[in-house]
C-alpha cells in the first residue's frame, strides 16, 4: 500500500454571534465554514456537520 504525505493546514474558525437585542432574528447565510479544493473536487463543510462526516470524507481524499 502506497503511502502519501499529507499536508495539514491549520485553519481558524471565527464565532458566531449572537445578536441578542435584534427584535427579529435574520436567517443564518449558507456560508460554509470550510472549504477544501483539490484538483478535481470542491468539498464545503458547514457549522453543524457530524464529525464523523469529516473524517470519513478525509479518508476518501487521502485514499485517491
């Protein structure tokens, strides 16, 4: 079995802020958290998303 350097970036994720004083609450964008490119894919994770989710697609990736 092959074995292939992977490349850990470290990344930063700002907080969500609650805006306790607004009379109506504003619908959260669809903004994802993180983003990973790669030659052929384009892989968004959102806040909220399984951890197991992640490391399942990180295996798929590093398995290519």
């Amino acid at each position: 079995m092959p074995t292939t350097k992977l490349t850990i970036v470290p990344v930063t994720l700002d907080p969500i802020i609650n805006n306790l004083s607004s009379v109506t609450s504003q619908p959260q964008a669809h903004v994802p958290s993180c983003i990973i490119k790669s030659t052929d894919v384009e892989i968004s994770f959102f806040n909220g998303v399984d951890e197991h989710i992640i490391q399942v697609i990180m295996r798929e990736l590093s398995s290519r």
